[in-house]
C-alpha cells in the first residue's frame, strides 16, 4: 500500500489536481476498496500469464471482471464519470498489460468487441491532459 499512501499524500498537497474528486477517499470506501482489490488481482494473474507461462484462463477471468466493474457504473470510468484515483491505480498496470501481452502473447486487450467497457475508459483516459503527459509506449512496457 506504499504507493497507494504516497499518492494520497500528493493529492493532498496545496495545489493538488483539481481533477481528483475529492468526495470520495478511495482508501476508504467499500466500492473503491473492492476495485482496488481487483486490480492487484489483475496484476497478480498478469504476471502470472506473462513470466510462468500459465494462466491465460486466469487472467482472462480477472479481466472480464474488470470490464465488467466499468460497465457497471456507466463508465467511462470506475467510478462512473467521475475520475478518480481508483484509474490512477489502474492505470500503469492496464497499460502493460496491453503492451505485454499484445508483445508477448499476441493477446489484444485494445479489441474493442471484445472489451468495450476497458477500450472507453483507455479512450477517456486519452483525453486527459495529465494522462497524455505521462502515458508511455508499448515498446518501453514490453522491453
């Protein structure tokens, strides 16, 4: 939780982005919780596909049910139209697993048919400016 910690102290900060909603402390509320849960399940059966070989399955299951926590609130976020640090969490893993597995796996997490819910919070994340300044390419994330 090292980096969860470290990020809710810079939002806290004087002159934090006004673009976090600040009703919501996602360490603490149940939905935010769960998502966040989620996500280290996410990372967890990534890796467990990409470095052991094994889990395809594994993560495919987890992945549904990411696109599947989007869809349930709307979108295009996790919390519905509100961004929040949930994304901020989400964000530098999705982005290397879409770069790994397409790299590695020949695995298209960025089909829109097959994960609508994943491909509006990637196209609404693109469309913030501070994600844009910090998002990498596919070749840095899978070398």
């Amino acid at each position: 939780r090292s980096s969860d910690a470290i990020i809710d102290r810079i939002l806290q900060m004087p002159g934090a982005s006004p673009e976090i909603d600040q009703e919501l402390d996602p360490f603490d509320h149940p939905q935010s919780t769960n998502l966040l849960r989620l996500e280290r399940v996410l990372f967890s059966t990534w890796l467990g596909w990409l470095c052991r070989g094994g889990g395809r399955s594994d993560f495919e299951r987890t992945l549904r049910k990411v696109e599947d926590s989007l869809s349930e609130n709307g979108g295009p976020f996790f919390l519905g139209e509100r961004f929040s640090l949930v994304d901020i969490m989400y964000t530098p893993f999705i982005e290397r697993a879409v770069a790994s597995l397409a790299y590695f796996k020949g695995y298209n997490i960025r089909e829109k048919l097959m994960f609508p819910a994943i491909n509006r919070w990637f196209d609404a994340m693109e469309t913030r400016s501070s994600y844009r300044a910090t998002k990498s390419d596919y070749y840095t994330h899978a070398h």
